[in-house]
C-alpha cells in the first residue's frame, strides 16, 4: 500500500473477514477521511494509518475486536469521541504528532475502559504545565503515557516479549535434541567399562613384574644354598682328612701297645 499516493478499499475486492491486521502507513486518504475501511474488517485487531493526511476518524467503522491503532502524523485535531463507540475495545492508541491541543480533547478517551497505553508525543498538549499529572488525572485507566507510566518506568517492548518466547522456544528445542537423559547414562556405564578395563591391564602388568621379581629372588636363593652346601661339603672332608691323618697314629700307638 506505500507503493501507492490513493487507497481507497472496495468490498469486492478481496475477503476482509479474515484479516487481523491491516497497515496503510504512507497512503493518502481521501479528503482527510476514511474510505472503503467497513465493518467486513470485523476479526482486525491491528490498524495502523500513520501518516495518510487524516483530520477526522467519521468514517471509521465498527471495529469491535480492534486493541491497537496507530495513527501518528496525521492532522487530527478533534472528534476523538468516536473511538469510544466503535472501537471499545482499544488498549493501546498512538496519537503523537497530531494536532491535539487541550485536556477538553482527549477527555472523550474516559470512555475507553480497557486502554493501557496513550501516545501523544509532539503533540501542542504536551506543552501544557502538569501535563503528565493531568493526563493520568483525567484518564485514571492507563498504566503509559508515551512510553512511560506514573513512575517514570519504561513500557515493555512487546517485540522483546516476543523473542523471549522465542529465546524459550530454542532452549525446549536445543534441549530435545540433546536426547534423553538414558543414552548419556550408558555412555558413561561404556566409559566406567573402559576404565575398569584399564585398571585391570594395569594389575596384570604390576603381576607379571611382581612374579618376575619372585623368579629373580628364587634363583638367588638357589645360588645361596647351593654355596651353602658347598661350605658344609668341605666342611665333611675336612673332617674326614683328619680322621684319615688321625688313623695312622691310632694305629701306630696300638703297635706300641
């Protein structure tokens, strides 16, 4: 629709029943008015009209399931009483940049019970003394006052709401592919097998080495009991060199005898 210096809608010309949101920024309306926007834009919930030379909301259809409509930069100056009638349901209103002048014109939006939000940024109103009191005086239904309540809190953008969502979303999906908890805990059963087995190879060697060692030690008590029994063996001969040199003499004394 930017593409184009006229809008002007026709109800034959598409099925507006299922349209929830509509966008007509940057278009020219037509001598300052609405036309071709009916009432078979019944499920709209979105409009925006920002910039479309607008000076009065007459023609404006009933729009029972309508809760934003902006319609910034547009010369509206009045009539707002409108709004109230066939768009009741409104919760947030964008008129900044309009022609909007007095409390006396924005008195009418009392009657919009369900509004949280208003913008009148640069618009004359907001050169008045006390006007953010005022404002919130007179209209004691909203929470935010171009983009901040009583408290100076900012509003909530509602596309960071939606990427939080969003952020969420990635978190449930990340956490279904990393699978279910089972396949983690038999990899670790697989790693602990691994790891038993490891421990296993480890006693085997610390057997063989310690067997090894035993093997060593045997053959070095053989080596000391073989030289033992070699000092017992010369041991008996000597003894059996002194009976041999002992027996002469025995002999010799029993011939003396």
């Amino acid at each position: 629709c930017g593409f184009f210096m006229l809008i002007k809608l026709t109800s034959d010309s598409l099925s507006y029943s299922k349209v929830t949101e509509l966008v007509l920024d940057n278009c020219r309306s037509s001598n300052g008015e609405i036309e071709g926007l009916n009432d078979s834009f019944k499920e709209l919930e979105f409009l925006s009209m920002a910039n479309v030379e607008l000076t009065s909301l007459a023609k404006l259809p009933t729009l029972s399931k309508l809760r934003k409509l902006e319609l910034s930069d547009n010369i509206i100056s009045g009539g707002l009483e409108v709004l109230a009638e066939r768009c009741p349901n409104l919760t947030y209103l964008n008129l900044s940049g309009n022609k909007i002048k007095d409390l006396g014109t924005v008195e009418a939006l009392q009657n919009l019970k369900n509004l949280k939000s208003l913008d009148l940024f640069n618009c004359e109103i907001t050169n008045l003394e006390d006007y953010r009191d005022s404002i919130f005086e007179l209209l004691q239904q909203i929470t935010y006052l171009d983009g901040f309540d009583q408290e100076d809190n900012e509003a909530p953008d509602s596309e960071d709401d939606d990427d939080e969502e969003g952020d969420e979303d990635d978190d449930d999906e990340d956490e279904d592919e990393a699978g279910p908890p089972g396949e983690y805990e038999e990899e670790d059963d697989e790693d602990d097998g691994g790891s038993d087995l490891g421990e296993g190879e480890e006693e085997e060697e610390v057997g063989l080495s310690y067997l090894m060692k035993e093997e060593i030690q045997d053959e070095d008590d053989d080596d000391d009991y073989v030289e033992e029994g070699g000092d017992e063996e010369e041991e008996a001969e000597g003894i059996r060199g002194e009976k041999r040199k002992r027996d002469p003499e025995d002999e010799g004394e029993e011939e003396d005898d």
